[in-house]
C-alpha cells in the first residue's frame, strides 16, 4: 500500500556510486559521491536548498559516518577524513591506507571508535579521541571487505567481504578475535567495478541485540540468530523480485526499509509482510538507505546520484519508528513463568526459592515484547469511536513489461528472448550495441548495428524486428521497424509518437515464411507481406500498422496496459480493466483481437493464483495463446477461435518436474509446443537469465493429471493433451472437413485408445470400454475394439460395440460431426451481427430461389391489344375458308396456302417463351421466331395421350427434320437406300400421336400422292391444328423464318409423307407404349 506522503528529491551528484548518513541528532543528512564531494543537508529545509559541500576529496567518496562531535568521510584516495560536526570544515586526517580504496566506516554506538574497512584483508578500529590506539582485525576474510557494522552492545563488529562469508567478530578488552563465521548467505562478488559490488551487503543488527537482517544470494531479507548464527526466517514478497540492493532499521527497530529495482518497501518485522511502497528513481536502483535515528524521515541515494528523503514515510496511525518500546529494550532475558492460577482459587504452593510448580520451564520473551502497543497519548489521538484500525496490504499493481527481456546488469540485458532469436544490447555510456542472432540461420540472418537512440523495448515477430525508444528532452518516442528480407532497399521505417507520450508495448505477428528471406536478389522473400504491427502507448491506446508502416486503427484499451503478443491471425492484449484486490489478485484480463476485422474474439481472465504475477505471455507453435505465472502453472487458451467460446486449459504444473524435486530451480520460459516447454534453468531466486547466454532447455510438458495408476496415466495424459491440440488445429479448419494431418494424429490417438481398450477388457470393465469406444474416430478401430471384446470372450460386450459400429456408419462421422458444430456456432453467432428492430431502414435483402426464374413483367396477349391485329385477321379470313374446305372423314381438314400467312402473322405478334434461368427480366420486342417452336396461346392444352415428364431425363426427339435440314444445307449426305437404312431411319420417326410410323411400303398403299410442285406446302391453323400444340419446341436460333420456310418447302416436294411432327417428350418414368396403328388421313386434291 502507497503512503499518502511523497518524497522530494535532489540531485546531489553525479551518476555512479553514492553514499548517505545521518548526524546523531538527525538534522544533518551527508551524502557522498564520485565526484569528490560530500553534500551537507539540513533535513528541516526543502528541496530548493542549497547545501555546503567539503571538498577536500582528491578522488570519489565511497563512505560517510558521523560520531558524537565529528563526521567523516573516506574515498578511492585511501584517506579517512574528519570534519567539524554539521559543518564543512576539514578537522584533519584519521587514516591513511596505503593505496588501499576505503570501503566502509563504522562508527560504534558510543561514537568513540571507528571501524575502516578496505580492499585490504583486514579491519582496523581506531579510537577517535586517541587515532593511535589501533586494533586491528586480520585472519578473518580471503578477499576485500566491503561492510562493517556494530552490534547495539559494541562488543560484536559484524564484516561482510567479496568472498560471500560474514564474520563476527568479538572485541572486549582491546582483544579481538573471531566467533563465528557465516558463509553461504551473502553473495559472492568478485569484480569491484560490478553494479552488485555496489549493493549492501553489510549486518543490520536489530536494536535487540538478538539478530541481523541482511540481503541472502537468493534474493530474501533473512534473520540470523546471534545464538546459533543460523538462519531463523526470511522476508520475502510475491511482488517483490529481484536482489535487494539497500537495507535500514528503524531506530526502535518496529520497521525495516528494503531498496529493491527502483523501489523503496517499508516492512512490518512483526508481521513479515510490506505495508507501504515508494516508487524509487526511474532507471536507477538505490545504494544505501537510512532512516533518521530521531524523526520520521527516510532518505536515500542511488546511482543516478539523487538524494530522496521521504518525510513522514510511517502514517501518524501507526506504531511510530522512533519511539522506544518494549520491542528495542528487549535483549532475551530469561524470565519466569506466571503460575497458572488454581481451578478452585487456592495458592499453588512455591517454594522459597520461587521455583514454578509446574516445571521451573523458562520462557524467552517475544522479540518485539509489546513494541506494537502505543503510550497512553498516542491511543488519545485514536478516532472517538474506540475502534482499532486494521492495516491492510493492498497487493502491488504488476506494472507493463515486455515478454522476454531483462532489466540491465553488467551494462548488458536482454530486448527481446523468444523462439525466433535473441535481441542483445550492451550499453557503452555514450551508445548501445544492439545484436540480432537467430536460431535458424538458413531462414533469417543475424546483424548488428549502432543505436544512439538507446532502445529501451524491442520484439522479434516472424516476418522483422521491433525496436521503441523513450523520450529525452525534446526528443520524442519513435518505434523502428526493420524487416528480415534484404531484397527492398526501404524496407525500415520509424513511427515518431507524439510528444509527452511513451511506448509500453510492442507486439510483431504475421505469418511464417515460405522460403529463406536470406535472398538478396530483387525476386527473393515472399509475397506474404512483412507481418502486422502493434504498439501500446501511455495514453491508454493501442494502435494497429502495416508491416509497411501505414497505420491502420487506434483501439482504445479498457483499463491498465500490462503485456501482449502477436501471432499469425491476432494480438493478445493483457490489461487491468480495474484495481488489484486485498486479497492478492492482479484482476488482469485478456483480451483476443484479430488483425482482420479488429474483432474481440475473446475476452477473459487470466487464471493466476492469488499473490502471484504474470511471468510470460505467447503462443504456442499450433497458434494457441498461452501463458506463465510465478506460481509454475503453464496455461493455454481453447477454443480460441471460437467466438466468445474460449477457457483456460492448465498444460503443465512445473512445480512436479521430476528434475525440481529437491532443488532450488526456477524457469524462464522461451517458447512451447505440444509435447515441450522450452526455458531457461534459473537457480536460487534468480528471476532472468543473465550473461554469457545460457542454452535453451527443453522440458516435457505434461498436464496435471492426479490419477495414480502407472500403466493408464501416461496414455491418459498423452490422449487428453493430444486431444487439446487436434482440437486448435480442426478449428482452423473452416469448413474443410479433414486434414491429412489431422487423419494421422487421430490414427495415432486411436492406437493409444485401442491399448486402454484392450486394458480395460482384461480387467473386465465394461462400461470403461463402451466409454473409450466412443471416443473412436474410425471405423476400422472400432472393429479391432470389438475383436478385442471377442478375444477375451465378452460376448455381450462385443454386441454392445458393434451396435456402437452400425450406428457410427448411419450417422455422422466425428470429422462431420465437428464440421457441423462449426457452422452452428457461426449460425449461432449471426443474430450478433443484426441490427435491433425497427432501426434497419435499409431495403430488404435479395432472395435468390434456384431453380426459379427471376420475376419479369408480364405482358397480356389478347385479340383486342394493337399486336394482335394480325391475329385477329388471321382468324377472320381462317372463318371464312373454312366453308370452303373439306374435311377427312376424322374431321381433320388440310390446309391450304393462307394458313402460312396466318400463321407466320400470328408468330410475329407472340412474344417467345422464356426458358427456366433465364434472367432477362425486359419483355423482349416482337420478332422473328421459330415456326415449329411451341406457341404461346396453346401452351395451356396438354395431350391427353402424353405421359408425364420424367426428371433429369433427355428428350427423345425424332432426328428425321435435322437430317433433312442437314441434308438440304448441304452438311450431310442424302440418305442411304436399302432395308436396313430405311428401317433405321423410319424408327426415329413418330406419329402426330407419338406412335411408331409405318414402313415405307405401307404408305405408298395408301391414296394417290398430293402433287406440291409448283404450290409450297400449307401451315396448319396456330388456333385450330391440334398437332401444333403437340409440336415439339425447336431453336432455330441461327436460322431465319424464311429460311424455316423454303427448309421445310424442300422437303415436302421430295418427301411430303416424311413430314412428320414430334409429339410431347415422354416421362422418364414410363416405358414407351405400344399404340394401334393411327388412321389414315384422307388426301385433298388443290382442285377440291
């Protein structure tokens, strides 16, 4: 929880080491620094003052202490110096090593002595009343001493050197010597110039006496016992991580302050938890740290060289951290026990000497006693209501970090670690080295460049690298994008924001490449593109871009930013919409947002436990979006590509490894696929990897399945995680139903099947074994299931099973099954898209019927319409001849001349009938058609002899009239004499009633031929003939009316009795019957 107060800060020196220390009545605070200086601070005045400075320094200053009526101060120069109390006035020389660079002063509890460590072995104590009274303290350390701090008693010096050991030393009599070593606690540093150099190492001994706190390896605040010198509990927080660089107790001892990264936690040592937070100086860690020994007052100086001091650092409703209490007086006597008072109100009997009844046990008192109790005054200034006010600690908001990379340390970190490369940068003062190595070589190559700009963030997506700087001065933030191929000279571009804002984020996604984009010729890489980009900014946005630089949308972020990443089809966003929780949760959601159509697919909570953060954020090789918390858990996302369908899957719990058991390992994660979990083996609490590079490590992902039995566990997990896999992959699919490798995987997880099968079969379970059946995809493993059965002898359960068979092969196969379900998901989804009632003002949708034809205007044909005048005549004069002609004794007449005018009138006022799909819908102007088409008046009259069509079946058609067109067009020859030819020819033909003709020799018995020589033969009535309306439709697209005419004059003068007219198809349905011959019709001379 963040106090209500904040810091004021001041730069004090210039960048590198610091150091700071309060006077013994705190209203001096001395700083030191690097360049020479040591500052002088009065702590009642603000952050306008200006301090004194002594400036008799040849080289930095790497310590300060203050005694009872001096300070000093001690540098690389080799020299301790003493000046006057709060003043800058140089009082003369204390020490002087001999080349050795001061590391630590230490002044005792009684202000008299000094303790002077240096890159000597040895320690030496100096009277400061008498500077020749020198102990010395050697033999203890094999490398430098870099700490030394006093026990509250001043009988114990407590040194921590580079070796990573800690001694205590004990001093009475002007003799000292060693009591206990400590080794295996602090880290071990050997190179002075190494930031960690500079961290505390140092013994802070508790106002007790009975413990120290200090920074372990493993990056806790542990307690050692002054009794046992052993570890008795560690501090640690789930939010805190990384090396604690600065440590300081409370002048009472009730709160311990902790420098870690860049920031400043203040903990409860009574309850071990953190109580309030300060954020510390961006991109700086905190040196040293002191509390003022008679205000509440914090203050602290980094390697930026600024000085902080946090007034009223401890709320006025706490304990406050000066006052003495129980807590600071206790030093571990041994005290009695009360006796328990008797049940029934007597004295319990005591002896003389006092001894307890029950036992004579001695208790310790707690270490704190009643340090937490307030005076009298201070519970008056409680609220008037008499209730005590609980202190909470409200969890830590995990702040924005980019997947992959690493704080700097050793001038050195990590942009961007995943399973495309590795972006390095090392950091020369002036300018960093950034270098771009990649796993595959033969598809990408490696470089390295100059960057003035100082990248801060940086990602490797599959198709370029991503690179953002922060703002400095007047300089705004920029992100560059600098693609893989090399065949485009102007392949990288820069994004410039706008001034006063600041990238957060970086995501690169885009699909793999499908060939080597090593290829410099102007014809290498791909047509793939060069991926999508997208950018996370402070001012709540996240902006999408081409891979050519082109900006695309700006999505507003609902809440926090904290993390993403980017795939081939989508980006995952991780963001708080809210605040954290009392309880420990961060309340960070994810949010799936496709590169298509911008679309949210999905939007959930991330499963992390209780007081634990997010680790690591990225997707899978199948696609899937996974990710890892600090508590171990590996999670993937289903469904993902199911709208709004999406959860969580646990995929791995690397807490029961089998190389974890009994080691202090973490692991950084780096990529996954579907049987490994590639990372980084982290030891201790390391929290990122460091320097050289270490190699990937590849672990097996297994699920956390607590089934106990040996045998069925492994195939279990293998099918349910296999399982998950094929799922993501057949989601993609879209209405393909299979894929050939999704045909092999499911073989694959049918043999799996078949063995738990024949398991379950041995151990007589039937209903386990009806279970894994269904779970089949084919039906050949069906069938070996049911061999299975009958191998064994279950009878009744191979029935059972090869029911199971017949109706899988009835019904639908699991691959169709899943297809269906896709597109009923879609179908589900459709209401989604649809406007609300009464607010679509748009025209309705266009139907399509196929099958149909589309709608068109009808035009009404009758006698009376000024396009029937010829019709209308036609009738006219065919009344008239009527009288005239005579009939067959059927009552057939024939016709005479005028009915080819008649007719030929009537077709040029009738419109043409449209076939089914056609789709002009315009009523075409009146034209030439076909004279054996169909007419349009008699369309309504049916044959009453005709069978019903028949579906999808050709029209039988005589092929007599095509032949002789042919014939007389001069296409085909004429037809060839003889029996066999002439019946062929004569059983194609057909009677006006669909009949089979008669031979040849037949008709000639018949009545005298009609001699048509000079006269063309007549046209039957359009109104009157009943074999017109049993005609046959005819396209005679390519022919013209007259042409129709002199064909069909031809034929009737060499052939009239081979004028013959095809009836109505038959029905597909129906065989052709076998009708009486048809009468004979009587011949009309021209004369008659």
């Amino acid at each position: 929880m963040a106090s209500s107060s904040k810091a004021i800060s001041n730069s004090a020196h210039q960048q590198g080491q610091t150091c700071i220390a309060f006077s013994r009545d705190g209203k001096i605070a001395y700083t030191g620094g690097l360049d020479t200086l040591v500052r002088i601070w009065h702590t009642d005045q603000g952050e306008d003052q200006e301090p004194e400075a002594a400036y008799e320094a040849d080289e930095g200053i790497t310590a300060v202490a203050a005694a009872n009526d001096c300070w000093l101060s001690g540098g690389h120069d080799s020299e301790v110096r003493r000046y006057l109390p709060g003043k800058a006035q140089f009082d003369g020389l204390v020490a002087s090593l001999a080349g050795a660079p001061i590391r630590s002063l230490a002044v005792d509890p009684s202000g008299k002595r000094v303790a002077v460590s240096s890159d000597e072995l040895s320690v030496k104590i100096i009277d400061l009343d008498e500077i020749t009274n020198v102990v010395v303290l050697q033999g203890g350390h094999k490398k430098r001493i870099r700490k030394t701090t006093w026990h509250p008693s001043g009988s114990i010096l407590t040194t921590s050197s580079s070796d990573g050991t800690i001694v205590a030393w004990s001093i009475s009599d002007g003799e000292a010597k060693v009591d206990n070593v400590i080794d295996g606690v602090i880290p071990e540093v050997t190179d002075s110039e190494s930031p960690e150099f500079m961290h505390d190492c140092s013994a802070i001994w508790h106002p007790s006496g009975q413990y120290f706190f200090t920074a372990s390896r493993t990056h806790e605040i542990v307690a050692i016992s002054r009794e046992t010198w052993t570890k008795t509990y560690s501090l640690s927080d789930p939010n805190t991580t990384g090396a604690t660089t600065a440590l300081a107790l409370s002048a009472n001892g009730v709160y311990l302050a902790s420098a870690c990264k860049q920031e400043i936690s203040i903990w409860s040592v009574q309850t071990k938890r953190v109580l309030w937070r300060h954020p510390g100086t961006p991109n700086a860690f905190t040196i040293q740290i002191a509390f003022s020994p008679t205000e509440n007052l914090l203050a602290w100086t980094d390697t930026e060289g600024v000085l902080s001091r946090w007034r009223d650092a401890i709320p006025a409703s706490s304990p406050d951290p000066v006052r003495q209490t129980a807590a600071s007086s206790a030093q571990g006597a041994t005290t009695k026990r009360k006796s328990t008072p008797p049940l029934w109100g007597e004295e319990a009997d005591v002896d003389a000497e006092g001894d307890d009844p029950y036992g004579g046990d001695d208790w310790i008192i707690d270490d704190l006693g009643n340090g937490m109790e307030e005076p009298e005054s201070a519970k008056a200034t409680r609220a008037v209501d008499g209730f005590v006010k609980e202190m909470v600690s409200i969890t830590k908001a995990q702040p924005a970090f980019q997947p992959g990379s690493t704080p700097m340390e050793n001038k050195k970190r990590y942009l961007a670690y995943n399973m495309v490369g590795v972006i390095e940068v090392t950091d020369q003062d002036t300018h960093h080295i950034v270098n771009v190595e990649f796993h595959d070589r033969s598809t990408r190559k490696g470089y390295h460049f100059t960057d003035h700009f100082k990248y801060d963030l940086g990602c490797l997506g599959e198709r370029g690298a991503l690179f953002a700087c922060p703002p400095e001065l007047d300089h705004p933030a920029q992100v560059i994008y600098k693609p893989y191929g090399t065949w485009s000279a102007q392949g990288d571009w820069t994004y410039v924001l706008p001034k006063g804002q600041r990238v957060l984020g970086l995501a690169a996604g885009g699909e793999r490449p499908m060939r080597s984009l090593r290829d410099p010729s102007s014809s290498g890489g791909d047509i793939q593109g060069q991926g999508n980009i997208v950018i996370a900014t402070s001012s709540g946005d996240v902006t999408f871009l081409s891979g050519s630089g082109m900006e695309i949308i700006v999505l507003g972020l609902e809440g926090e930013y904290v993390t993403m990443a980017a795939a081939e089809e989508y980006v995952l966003v991780v963001h708080r919409p809210g605040a954290t929780t009392i309880d420990g949760s961060q309340s960070l959601v994810a949010t799936l947002i496709s590169f298509e159509d911008f679309q949210v697919l999905q939007e959930k909570p991330l499963p992390i436990p209780k007081g634990h953060t997010l680790r690591w954020i990225g997707t899978t090789e199948e696609g899937g979006p996974a990710i890892y918390d600090s508590a171990g858990y590996m999670h993937i996302m289903i469904n993902h590509r199911r709208a709004n369908r999406a959860a969580w899957a646990r995929l791995m719990d690397t807490n029961t490894l089998e190389r974890k058991q009994g080691k202090d390992e973490s692991y950084w994660p780096v990529g996954l696929s579907q049987d490994t979990f590639m990372c980084l083996i982290l030891k201790g609490r390391q929290d990122h990897p460091g320097f050289p590079r270490p190699l990937i490590q590849e672990l097996p992902v297994r699920l956390p399945f607590r089934n106990q039995d040996p045998t069925d566990l492994p195939i279990e997990e293998r099918i349910a995680r296999e399982r998950i896999h094929i799922n993501i992959a057949r989601d993609a699919l879209g209405d393909e139903l299979t894929s050939p490798d999704i045909d092999r995987r499911e073989i694959e997880l049918d043999k799996q099947l078949i063995k738990l099968i024949q398991a379950a079969c041995k151990a007589d379970k039937a209903p386990r074994v009806i279970e894994l059946v269904k779970r089949l995809h084919f039906p050949n493993s069906i069938a070996a299931a049911s061999q299975l059965a009958g191998f064994y002898r279950l009878i009744g359960l191979q029935e059972k099973i090869e029911t199971i068979k017949l109706w899988r092969n009835e019904n639908a196969t699991p691959a169709e099954e899943a297809r269906e379900g896709r597109r009923g998901l879609a179908y589900e989804d459709a209401p989604l898209g649809r406007p609300k009632p009464f607010q679509n003002f748009n025209p309705p949708p266009k139907v399509e019927r196929p099958g149909l034809t589309r709608s068109a205007g009808v035009v009404e044909q009758t006698e009376f319409t000024a396009s029937s005048a010829a019709i209308r005549a036609g009738r006219l004069q065919t009344t008239q001849a009527s009288t005239s002609r005579s009939t067959s004794p059927e009552g057939k007449r024939k016709r005479d001349e005028n009915d080819d005018d008649l007719a030929s009138n009537a077709f040029d006022g009738e419109v043409k009938r449209r076939a089914v799909g056609e789709f002009d819908a315009v009523v075409p102007s009146p034209k030439p058609s076909n004279p054996f088409s169909r007419k349009t008046g008699q369309e309504t009259k049916k044959n009453p002899f005709a069978r019903k069509p028949e579906l999808n079946k050709s029209i039988q058609k005589s092929e007599s009239f095509f032949n002789k067109v042919e014939v007389a067009e001069g296409k085909r020859p004429a037809a060839v004499k003889g029996k066999e030819k002439e019946k062929k020819e004569v059983s194609r033909q057909s009677t006006l009633f669909g009949l089979p003709s008669k031979p040849l020799a037949e008709k000639e018995k018949r009545g005298p031929k009609k001699k048509v020589d000079d006269a063309p033969e007549p046209k039957e009535d359009t109104q009157n003939s009943p074999a017109n309306s049993q005609a046959i439709d005819v396209e005679m697209q390519d022919l013209g009316q007259q042409g129709d005419a002199t064909l069909v004059n031809d034929h009737s003068q060499s052939d009239p009795s081979n004028v013959l007219t095809d009836t109505q198809p038959l029905d597909a349905d129906d065989e052709p019957i076998d009708w009486p011959d048809s009468p004979q019709a009587a011949t009309v001379d021209d004369d008659e």
